[in-house]
C-alpha cells in the first residue's frame, strides 16, 4: 500500500469504508439481502444460532477497523493538500454515514444480549440504553434496528446520546468511540475542505 498515497490514497480509504458497510451490513444485521444477508438467514434458519452471532459479531468488527483505517488515512492525507474541497466533503459524509451505520448495528447487537434474547423475552424493561418507550411501561414494545440507528445518529449529529440516556458501560464507552470518529471526521475533515474552498 506505500504506492497508495495522497490522493489516491484517501479516496480508496473512504470508499473501502463505504462498499464494506452496505456490503457487510446485511452479515452483520442477519438480513436476508445479498450473498452475506443470505448466508446469515440460512444459517438462522437452519438452528445455527451461535455461528451466525459470530459471524456478526465479526462481520461488525472488520467494519469498524475498516472505518477507524479510513479515517486515519483520509486525516493522514489532509496535510498533502492534493484533494480537492467537494473530494474531501464527499469523503467526510461518506464516513460519518458509515460511523452511523457501524455503530448501529453494534449497539443493535450488543444491547440486552442481542436481537434473539431481546425477541425471545415479552418487552424491553433492562438494557444498555434507556428508550423513551420504556418509560411507558408498554409490554409488547422492544427496540428494533431503526431505534439504534436513530440513537447512533443522534450520537454522531449531536456528539452525544440526546434521547436515550445510557446505562451501561460498554455502551459508554461505545459512545465515546463513536462521538470521536465524528468529531474527527465533521470537524476536521470538513472544516479543511471549507478552508481551502
């Protein structure tokens, strides 16, 4: 990757990041779209229960070191100069999108023991983040993947959680992680991008 440098070097870091996330998302999520969304339903529906958590839980690791590699690439770049203002926006909305996405789907499967154990249980009364919903004491309500990827991009537009307080601290520190990346990304990329223009 040493010929790989400038601005080649931060385009390919962000689209890497990108492709991964829409490409990955359905292993990570256990969705039925495409080849990795195809093989995590058959192996849910086929009892394999434990593999396909694995499989997640792997598929969201390798994004996320996927986006924490091409933030540092396209941070990396940015004192070259070569790329131009609309290139480094691009690339700043590119990865704050997958931050939201990356985070999500971690949040998704690590609350309350994951998506199986949270729909095997009647309602949502304990978890990592507190739902507003939970409050209304409604015992059919559970968080479903929209209600992490809304916490995820109020996480990344606010820089901190706005309507779910958290409990736990893995989550925190998730948070933590998740508000840094788009600190990063929004206020350094960005701002450079603006400066040049």
């Amino acid at each position: 990757m040493a010929c790989c440098a400038g601005h080649f070097h931060g385009r390919f870091a962000v689209w890497c990041a990108a492709e991964l996330s829409i490409l990955w998302a359905p292993l990570a999520t256990g969705s039925a779209g495409g080849a990795a969304g195809t093989a995590a339903f058959i192996l849910h529906w086929r009892g394999y229960h434990r593999t396909n958590v694995i499989l997640g839980f792997c598929a969201s690791a390798v994004l996320t070191l996927f986006l924490l590699w091409s933030v540092c690439q396209l941070v990396i770049s940015l004192p070259s100069h070569k790329e131009p203002p609309v290139q480094l926006l691009i690339s700043a909305l590119i990865l704050w999108m997958a931050n939201v996405l990356v985070f999500a789907l971690w949040y998704w499967r690590l609350d309350a023991g994951g998506p199986t154990q949270r729909d095997a249980r009647p309602g949502h009364t304990e978890g990592a983040f507190l739902f507003p919903q939970m409050a209304l004491k409604n015992p059919a309500w559970s968080p479903r993947f929209v209600d992490y990827l809304f916490l995820s991009f109020n996480t990344s537009t606010a820089l901190s959680p706005t309507d779910s307080p958290i409990l736990s601290r893995w989550a925190k520190v998730l948070v933590m992680i998740q508000a840094a990346i788009a600190m990063t990304t929004v206020v350094l990329l960005a701002a450079r991008a603006v400066n040049i223009m």
